[in-house]
C-alpha cells in the first residue's frame, strides 16, 4: 500500500509543477470530463471522512502489525459494523476518486 501512496504523490506532483510534467503521466484523456473530475472530488472528499471517521471510532484499540503482548477487543461497532478493514477500504476510495480527478495510466496502477 505504501508504494501505491509514493506513485500518488508522484501524480499530484507532477500536476502541480506543470501540465507538461503531467504529460509524462500518459494521461487519460476520455476521463477528462468536468463531471467525473467533480465525482472523483466528492468520492476522494467522502473517502478521507471515511478514513478519519474510522481512526476516530478505533482510538485505542488501533494498532498497526500483531503484538501478542497487547491484546485489544475487536471493534464492531459504527463504520466497523460495514467494513472489516474501514480505514483500508476509505484508502481505497481516495485511490479512486485520483483516478476519477486525475486520469492517467499510473493512477490505474494504484487500484492494484
């Protein structure tokens, strides 16, 4: 996942520094309509919600790796109850809503 978030950077980058930088991103130009780059807002706007939401609703019990000296309780409550892995999945929904603002072939390879 890290690697997907380097090749994110590298996207904005690029289209921040210049239009022609972004050329070298072999962008996608039948994406390149207002209102997919406007749902692609909304969806990356929702997603980062999501993904706050869900780091809000954990608090403790969030952790990164298995340490079985620190046992916590599984969470199943509020966004939990929907996703299994709600922060993964408001990850997704950014990477996403990059490709829908953003189309080039690097933001495809990010879904992987």
């Amino acid at each position: 996942m890290s690697f997907a978030w380097g090749i994110c950077v590298v996207i904005v980058g690029f289209h921040s520094f210049s239009d022609q930088a972004y050329n070298f991103l072999i962008p996608i130009s039948w994406l390149n309509i207002a209102w997919v780059t406007i749902t692609g807002i909304g969806i990356l706007t929702l997603s980062l919600c999501w993904v706050f939401i869900s780091q809000a609703q954990m608090g403790n019990v969030m952790r990164v790796g298995i340490d079985p000296d620190k046992l916590t309780n599984l969470v199943q409550t509020g966004v939990s109850a929907h996703s299994r892995n709600p922060i993964f999945l408001g990850m997704l929904g950014l990477l996403l809503g990059l490709l829908l603002t953003l189309p080039n072939a690097f933001s495809i390879f990010d879904l992987d």
